[in-house]
C-alpha cells in the first residue's frame, strides 16, 4: 500500500521537566529554544545540546522542527558539567545518533558497546563549554526511599529540613540515606539540597523575581547568603549567569563515526498494532505464520496479540511511528499478519517528527498515537490472531501454532521490560506479574534474557515502556514456565 503525503503539522512542544538522567537534545531540523533555570538557549538545525541530570528544562520549536531528546545510560549521568553546551553535530553522525535515540525507545536488545560512542560525544559537547553558562543541578535519586525524601525536600524549598528528620520520613537511618544518595546521584543529601535550591532560585530570578524574593522561596535568609552559595557551587552569581543564559558558544565535534550496529527486538507480543518504519537499511519481520524483508523506505505494522521478532542488519535504523489498540473504540479488528507499508510518499523529516510526537514528550499539539494509522489506507481490517478482550490483556484462543502457555509467558516477559523500563523495581515487577517470589521472576528474566531484572533497568533507565506507556499493565491469566529458554519453544 501507497501512503499518502499527509501528517499532523504544527508548533512543537514539551511540558517543564526534571532531566532524570542526562541527556542530549538534538535539533533535526527547524529551530527550537531549549529553556533551562538560566534561561533560554536557541538551537538550529544540526546542533545538539547538553542537560544535566537533575537540570530543570522545556523545549519549544516552530512548525518546522524536529527536536530529538537522547537520553544518556546511567553512567555517562554524571559525567555532565554544571553548564549548558551546545555543539555542531556532523552530517555523518546523525543516523548513529537517531540509532541511540531508538535504543532510548526500549524495543531494541540493549548494545552495551553504544556507552563508548555516547561517551566520546558527551566529552567533544563538554569541550565547547569554555565560556558557557553555569547551571547547578541535582541529580534525581531513584529508590524509593531517596524519591521520598527529594518529594519532600522540593515541596517547600524555604523549609529547612535535617538530614536526621529527611531520613525518618524515609524510614532509614542517616547513613542508609547518605549512601543511597551519594550512590545514585553523587552529592550528599545536604548538598543536592544546596543545588535544588540555587536551581530553583536562578528560575525565579529569571522569570522576573527579585534576588530578596528569591533567596526566602529556597530557604536563605538574605540576598548575600544566596550569591555566597551560588557561587560557592559555580563560581559566578545568579545575576551573572542569567545575563550570559542563550549565549553558550557553538563548539565543533570530531570524532569518527562507528556506524550502526546490527541489532533486534526483543520478542514481543504487544496489546496493539504498531507502525514501524525502515530508515534505512534492511530488517527481516518474523512471526510464527510468516517471515517477511522490509528496507529502507518501507513499513510494517506488527500485529496485536502475536509474537513478533525483528531482526535489523548494521546499517539499519527502525523507528515506530504510532499505535492503536483493539476493542477501545479506536478502530474495529486489526491486523492479521505483519502488513508492509510503502513510505516513500512521505518527506523521512515527517516520519521521525511523528515518531518522537508519539513515543516522547516533545509533540505536536493534538498529535494521537493511532495518527499514522490515519494516513494509511487500507489496512486489513481483521480479528487479531488470538483475540484480545476489552482489557486488552488474555488472549481466548491461539491459532498461531503458538501453545497457549508459550504465549503467555512471552507476553509475561514483555510487560516485564515494560514495567522495569517505566522505573519499577525487581521485586514489585515480579508481584505485579504474579510469579510466587522474586527470585522465581529473577530466574525466568534470567533466562529469556540473558540478564537479571536489575541489569535490565539499569541499562535502560526509567523510561516509558516501548509502546504501552499510558494505558494499564493487563496480566495474563496464566503465569506460564517459570524457565522457557529460546523464542519459538512451544
């Protein structure tokens, strides 16, 4: 099938959030303002920019843009100066960028060699920091206990809280809190407090409060105690820092381009039909009725309710553009089979705007996520193999050649990557899903995925889960093998 030239056009924007780890922002084309406690940095086409774990930050664009938010793994979160950076990105980098971007999405297996291109990029953005704005930021903790006590810290900047009080509304001791905090964001408890505060204060200086209103908002006596520690952190003042904001030099990078590697999809059998689209490249579509080759400028929309590899050759970069779900009112039935889509109607600039609108916060005003299932004409309008109910969530009957028990495992495990990726621990991911004890669910992780389920979340960080990010985990009704090793096992 042909689709045709049309897509959801308009201003794009992100709602105000705390970067949980550091990460880059790239500006694909247009332009766009990324606004940070120190102001307001314009980027253009091909630059990218840095943010700080911890930094406060919005991102604006125009019709025309195209803006890529590229979170970094967990050790490269504190490797980020204190300031904000901007750099030219080269041409040949930019598909290995979009590739990092796609590893960001949690679909893909995890390429444990990618800290090493992310790292020689950071480093090349940091070296073009000389004469940059400084920005204090603060990490943000992520076990329970250390989320608590940084919830309640920043709920009233102007209260000043001891650490001995900060660890009871924790439940921990003193010293169980300051480890968990040195350990998951660097800092002492007292001192990221130090860096929320002066964050929030240069925020409010910069929308236009005085230095006096500002200091008693985060919990300094005066102006002086305000400047003291502020500079104390970075060197320069608030005032300083605010008149230099949106001037961040423009640095160049050099470093070779290591290519995409070759990768694949975990085995996956999601709740809805999913759009996805061959940037470049060749992938091959496996499910158990049929096997299937898209390349460069092609689609495929993987079916709801069936077990579904993708297997993509070096060079390739595959990007889901939408979704919808069965039995919502969205559409009626699905697709049967993996359906080819033919894109070479539409501008590759379009298709990945529609990608981060749909799978990021960064979107289009009005954008849904069944948009691309709006533009194309023709789909199969067909009853899932294994219908799903209205939950969505149990299949009531196979006709793939898929055991009723095999399929529910490996949708077991796909709500697994969901719930880890969206920041879940081992522990409630296992009570969720239903298995007896944790290591029941440790041991079954292990085994269909190489790793434990807390190598998995440190690798793909608190993220979204691939495609069902806003809609209630259905478990299936049965738990299935507790150890079922390879894909296809009946």
């Amino acid at each position: 099938m042909t689709v045709p030239q049309r897509i959801r056009r308009g201003p794009v924007e992100g709602a105000s959030r705390r970067a949980r780890r550091a990460l880059i922002v790239w500006v694909c084309a247009g332009t766009a303002g990324v606004g940070t406690a120190a102001g307001t940095t314009r980027l253009s086409a091909g630059q990218v920019m840095l943010i700080a774990a911890g930094l406060r930050y919005r991102i604006r664009g125009g019709e025309d843009a195209v803006v890529i938010p590229v979170e970094l793994p967990g050790e490269l979160a504190v490797a980020v100066s204190t300031r904000t950076a901007v750099a030219a990105l080269p041409e040949q980098l930019r598909l290995r960028l979009l590739f990092e971007f796609a590893q960001n999405l949690g679909y893909l297996r995890p390429v444990l060699e990618r800290t090493d291109f992310l790292r020689s990029l950071v480093a090349e953005i940091i070296a073009a920091q000389s004469g940059a704005v400084p920005v204090p930021v603060a990490p943000q903790p992520l076990s329970e206990e250390a989320s608590a006590v940084a919830e309640k810290v920043m709920a009233d900047l102007s209260v000043n809280h001891s650490v001995a009080q900060l660890a009871d509304i924790a439940g921990v001791s003193v010293r169980t809190l300051q480890r968990r905090f040195r350990a998951e964001t660097t800092l002492s408890v007292s001192r990221w407090i130090t860096r929320v505060r002066l964050n929030e204060a240069v925020a409010l200086i910069a929308r236009g409060r005085g230095l006096q209103f500002a200091a008693h908002a985060t919990g300094y006596p005066g102006t002086s105690e305000l400047i003291r520690a502020y500079r104390a952190e970075t060197g320069t003042t608030p005032v300083a820092a605010i008149s230099g904001a949106g001037r961040a030099p423009v640095g160049e990078i050099r470093i070779d381009d290591p290519g995409v590697p070759e990768n694949e999809t975990w085995l996956n059998i999601n709740r809805g039909d999913i759009v996805v689209w061959s940037v470049t490249g060749r992938a091959t579509v496996t499910t158990d009725r049929r096997t299937i080759g898209i390349v460069a400028g092609q689609g495929v929309v993987l079916p709801a309710g069936v077990a579904v590899h993708v297997a993509m050759e070096a060079g390739t970069v595959l990007l889901p553009l939408g979704f919808r779900y069965p039995g919502t009112g969205e559409y009626d039935g699905a697709a049967r089979v993996p359906t080819i889509v033919d894109f070479s109607g539409f501008d590759p600039v379009e298709l990945v705007r529609t990608a981060v609108s749909t799978y990021t916060h960064i979107a289009v005003e009005g954008a849904r996520h069944d948009d691309i299932f709006r533009n194309v004409p023709g789909v199969r309008q067909e009853s899932p193999v294994g219908e799903i109910d209205q939950s969505g969530g149990r299949v009531r009957a196979r006709g793939d050649g898929v055991s009723r028990q095999r399929h529910s495992y490996v949708r077991r495990m796909t709500l697994a990557r969901i719930l880890l990726a969206q920041g879940r621990s081992p522990t409630e991911t296992a009570r969720t899903l239903r298995y007896s004890h944790a290591a029941a669910f440790t041991r079954a992780f292990l085994a269909e995925h190489g790793m434990t389920p807390k190598q998995y979340a440190q690798l793909t960080g608190s993220r979204p889960g691939s495609f069902l990010m806003d809609e209630r985990t259905e478990v299936p009704g049965h738990p299935g093998p507790e150890v079922v090793p390879g894909w296809m096992n009946p």
